[in-house]
C-alpha cells in the first residue's frame, strides 16, 4: 500500500512540475488566473512532497522492523490507524498529546 501511494505521489509531483514549467506566452487578462494557479499548484507540490517524505519514513521504518511501533510509547499502532493512515508515527493518544503541546517559544531559550 506505501509503495502505491509513493509512486501516486510522485506522478503527482511530475503533473505539477510540468505545468509550472509551461513557458508559453500568456495575455494579461489570463495572467491573474495563471499565477493563482501556480500558486495553488506550488501549494499542493508542497503538500505532496511532505506526504511523499512521510511515506519514505514509513518505508525506511518498515525495512528496519519498527513500522507499526508508536515513537512515543513503543507500543504497537492499532491496524485500524495504520489502514487509515499508513505513515502514523504515532498512536491516537500520543498524537493528540503531541498535537495538545503549545509551540516552543524560541526566546526563552536564548
């Protein structure tokens, strides 16, 4: 199932890369809509490409036999989680601790 979504995810990523490359010539009146959809278009590569990193960790866990094992409490990831989201790095309750943390404030350490 991770190697499926891997290759989705990089066909995905070829699509937007040639359609941010079209260099053909664009009339003012379509310029606005070219850059909104370039915009979107870098968006979802960004998206894409971060969902493709989480796959490879995945598959780099599984080859190493800690795939399905939570970071945070090294208890097994229930399959249901795993279907549903095969790169959890994390079980449900350990997610939502992390999720649940305020962000740290980079100017109190220094």
């Amino acid at each position: 199932m991770l190697l499926d979504m891997k290759e989705e995810a990089l066909a995905g990523l070829g699509t937007k890369a040639q359609v941010l490359t079209k260099t053909e010539r664009i009339c003012e009146e379509d310029q606005a809509q070219y850059s909104l959809e370039e915009a979107i278009s870098l968006r979802l590569n960004g998206i894409e490409f971060s969902q493709l990193k989480q796959i490879q960790d995945a598959l780099d866990r599984l080859q190493l036999g800690d795939f399905g094992i939570c970071l945070g409490c090294d208890e097994p990831i229930p399959a249901k989680r795993l279907q549903a989201l095969p790169w959890a790095r994390y079980c449900v309750p350990c997610q939502e601790r992390i999720a649940e943390r305020p962000p740290e404030d980079d100017a109190e350490e220094a």
